[in-house]
C-alpha cells in the first residue's frame, strides 16, 4: 500500500512537473515570437471593396507603419456581407500578429446586436488594437425641407407625420438608427429607405425622393457647396475639421446619445494575439496617424484622427459605446439574418 502511494505521489509530481515545463515553455515561445516581430510580411483585411474611405486610408497607413515596422503590410480587400466575411476571416486567424483587419464600428461592434447569426463574437474573438479616427456624420436635408438646424428638422417632422421619408445606406448602419430614433421621439412616423450604397442615397435626396439623410462628409461637402444639399449638423461630439462652421447637433440642443455617438475606424486582430505584439502595432498606427500628411488625409475624409489610441484606450471606449449602440439597434427593430 505504502509503495503504491509513493508511486502515485512520484507520478503526480512528475505530472504537475510536466505541466509547469509546458507551461513555462509556452510562455517564453509567446516571448520570443513577440521578440523576433515582426519577421514577415503583415496581412491588413480591409472587409469592403478597393477605393472607398476605409481602403484608401489602410493603404495610407500600411505604406506609413512598414517603415517602422521593417516589413510590408499588404493589404487584401475581402468585402461582402456588411463587413462580416473580412472580419470573420481575421476572427479565425492564427494569433501571431501577422493578421489584422480595419474595419468600422458595424463589423467590430453593432454587428453583434443586428445579426442573428454572425459568425464571430467580436469581444470573444477579436483584440481591439487602435481607434484610429472617429467618423462623424453630417445630417442633410433637400433644400426644399424649410428648416436650417436640426432641432427645426425635428418640430418639421413631428408636424408632418408620415410624410417625411430618411435615407441610410444600410439597415442597422447609423443613419437607419439615427433616423429611426428622430421618428420615435418625434412620433413623427417617418418612412425608412435603405439604399445599397451611399452615392445612390445621396443621389436620391438630391432628387428630393427622400427629404433627410445622415450622410459622409466625404461625399456630401460637394453637394453642400453647391447648394444642393443643406447641412443641418453634425454628429458626435466635436464638429467637422471639412465642415467647420457646421454645429454638432449636440451643441443645437440636441443631446441625446443617439446624436453624440459616431462610427469610427480601427485595427484589430484575432483574439490571442500577445499583448507586447499589439502594442507593437499600436504604436506603429499611433506614429503614423500623427505624421502631418496622414492627419491632412484623414481630416480631407471628414474623419477625426485619434493621435494618443492604444489597445487599453480603445477598449475603455469600446465599452462605453456598446451599451448606446445596444440600445438604439433594439429601438429601431432592426434584425438581420
């Protein structure tokens, strides 16, 4: 009996020995892979189609980062699916920091609270990395609505129930939600039209099929200027660097948090990747947001550089926001397959 307890002793010590080598083994491989990186080309996903704002500005960044990093960042477009087939392909990845996506606030975020079925569970599955611009909205009206601010747009809509029609280029995306929420405080029952795109929204309420669009100061300025499009405000909590003499809708009064929150764009990786790894990418971003050409091309987008992001700042916000966003996508009623 005495024999086979030593036995069973020696044996579970030898175990428990096992374990800790492995242990300590993993640890000094996580190590010395955060050490050696990167020693390979990085793979961006950009999980939309090549020339739009979140490819151009991926581009921008990756020529900018690979000069600190010593390695080149291609960047491989995988669109589709409101962002979900990119983003899900990174969700899987192995990691190792050799695979990272920027995206927008609808893959890494409200996502989760529109899909009934997506794929990826972006806190279980994804590491945030770096917030790298905030993107405001300006909210637009067709010049023959007679109103010039915002809280005017919404005594207008509340006076004529059922008769006002909004735009968004998406079910779910935040014009959809912003607009759904302006008609249920209104009681206005304003009518929702998603188009496949912005330009063609934006086309439309030129046209005056629609009245009121929250729309990118990237493709609305022109617009604006030539006095085809009325900019009422913006979203968010700080006003427009392209549009500067445009008020937030907050400043008018406005103040709820369905008119203070705004998307945004920003690295992330597959969940697993070693701290020391993300902060080596952060900040990589961080140097490069901050070079004077990216910040003008950024601010030339309608989008608000965040300089000083980092994995803990960006989660902290992340955080924060979920719960608003949570919120105003079941206000809305909008479910998607």
């Amino acid at each position: 009996m005495r024999t086979f307890q030593t036995l069973a002793r020696r044996t579970w010590l030898g175990a428990a020995a096992l374990a800790t080598i492995a242990a300590l083994t993993g640890t000094g491989a996580l190590a010395q892979q955060a050490a050696n990186y990167p020693n390979k080309p990085i793979k961006v996903v950009v999980p939309f189609a090549p020339g739009g704002a979140t490819d151009v500005l991926a581009r921008v960044l990756a020529e900018k980062m690979a000069a600190g990093l010593g390695q080149p960042l291609v960047i491989d477009n995988k669109p589709g699916a409101a962002g979900i087939i990119g983003t899900d392909a990174v969700a899987k990845a192995a990691p190792d920091g050799y695979t990272i996506v920027l995206g927008l606030s609808n893959s890494l975020l409200t996502n989760q609270f529109l899909y009934e079925k997506l794929p990826y569970d972006p806190q279980r599955d994804l590491a945030l990395v770096y917030q790298i611009a905030i993107a405001p909205l300006v909210l637009v009206a067709h010049p023959s609505v007679p109103v010039a601010t915002g809280p005017e747009l919404l005594k207008y809509a509340a006076a004529h129930k059922g008769k006002v029609a909004y735009g968004s280029y998406g079910t779910g995306a935040y014009p959809h939600l912003a607009g759904a929420y302006m008609s249920l405080t209104q009681n206005a029952d304003m009518s929702h039209v998603a188009y496949r795109g912005e330009a063609p929204m934006v086309q439309d309420l030129i046209g005056g099929q629609i009245q009121m669009a929250y729309a990118s100061a990237l493709v609305a300025k022109a617009h604006i200027d030539a006095g085809k499009l009325k900019a009422l405000g913006v979203t968010g909590e700080r006003r427009m660097g392209i549009l500067p003499n445009v008020p937030t809708l907050a400043e008018q009064g406005m103040t709820d948090e369905a008119y203070r929150v705004a998307g945004w764009l920003a690295f992330a990786a597959p969940a697993g990747t070693p701290p020391a790894i993300l902060e080596r990418l952060a900040g990589e971003v961080r140097k490069a947001v901050q070079l004077p050409d990216v910040a003008q091309r950024i601010a030339g987008m309608g989008f608000d550089a965040k300089t000083n992001s980092s994995p803990a700042e960006f989660k902290a916000a992340y955080m924060k926001e979920r719960p608003v966003w949570e919120r105003l996508i079941k206000q809305s009623g909008a479910k998607l397959d």
